[in-house]
C-alpha cells in the first residue's frame, strides 16, 4: 500500500499529467515532454512560493527562477 501524496506533490503531478503532451504536426502526433515538464516546474513553483514552515522558507526569487526554466524549456 503507498501513502498518499501531499498536496503540493499532488499539484505537481496534476499539472504534468493534465499538461498537453504534444501537437500535430502535418497530421503526425509529436509528443512534446517538455511541455509537460515545464508545467509540473511552474506548478512546483507555485507550491514553493506559498510554503513556510520554521525549518525552510522557499523565496519567491527561487520560484521564479523555476519558472524561468519552465519558459526556456517550452521555448525551444
């Protein structure tokens, strides 16, 4: 039996899961990983940018950093 996810780890998964995995091009299906690599990164983004505990507090320069390499990666 496995535990359940959290709520962030299950946002992340969400996004990558629901993220298009790619496109027709001239009618051949080309799947687009990145894409969907790049929304589970702005999701886990998201997550970072509002969590806070006594041990870790995530900056909202390092979700944007996050983000950064989600929009590099859906770039090329």
């Amino acid at each position: 039996m496995t535990t359940p996810l959290s709520r962030a780890a299950a946002a992340v998964l969400d996004a990558f899961e629901n993220a298009s995995d790619g496109e027709y091009v001239e009618g051949v299906w080309v799947v687009n990983e990145r894409t969907m690599l790049a929304a589970a990164m702005r999701a886990a983004a998201d997550q970072m940018s509002c969590y806070q505990s006594k041990k870790f507090l995530y900056s909202i320069a390092d979700a944007m950093k996050l983000r950064a390499i989600a929009d590099e990666l859906e770039a090329h």
